[in-house]
C-alpha cells in the first residue's frame, strides 16, 4: 500500500528480509548504516520516540480510541514541521 506518488522514486532501507517483497528493486537499495542513507529517518522515528510517550514502549500514556491515536500524529507533525521549517 506504498502510495502512487512514491512508486518510483529512489528508497533506502536496512537488510531486513520483508523489504524484498514491497519495494521494486530498480528504485530500492538496502545499505548499511555506515553509508548514512538512513539517518534522517532514524533520528525521525527517535524525535517521535522521544516527544510522543504513547509509540515508546512500556508507556502509561496510550490512546484508547485509535481516531485520538491518528489526530496525536496529526498535530505532532504540523508542529514538526512548522518547527523545522522556522530553524531552517
């Protein structure tokens, strides 16, 4: 379920087995994490981490309804990104 828009565009990724069944592998190349390919999404998924309880694991805060799970994202993207662009 990769959207239209991103069929065909260039992509990084681990070794992870799963990876060869999803992506095309004219577009797709798996790199170690000494090539530096995959930092920006690491340190995404870590800022998340960090600012947002409910993705870490072992957390008291979690939404109960999955609706308030999808708005928590919403809004903490909106705020990322306005934040980024400002110090950029």
């Amino acid at each position: 379920r990769i959207p239209y828009s991103y069929r065909g565009k260039r992509s990084f990724s681990d070794f992870w087995e799963s990876y060869k069944h999803i992506f095309d592998p004219r577009f797709h190349k798996c790199v170690g994490k000494e090539t530096g390919e995959t930092n920006h999404v690491e340190r995404l998924f870590c800022t998340v981490r960090q600012w947002l309880q409910r993705v870490s694991r072992k957390t008291l805060a979690f939404s109960k309804v999955l609706y308030m799970h999808h708005v928590v994202f919403k809004v903490f993207f909106v705020a990322y990104n306005h934040y980024v662009s400002v110090e950029i």
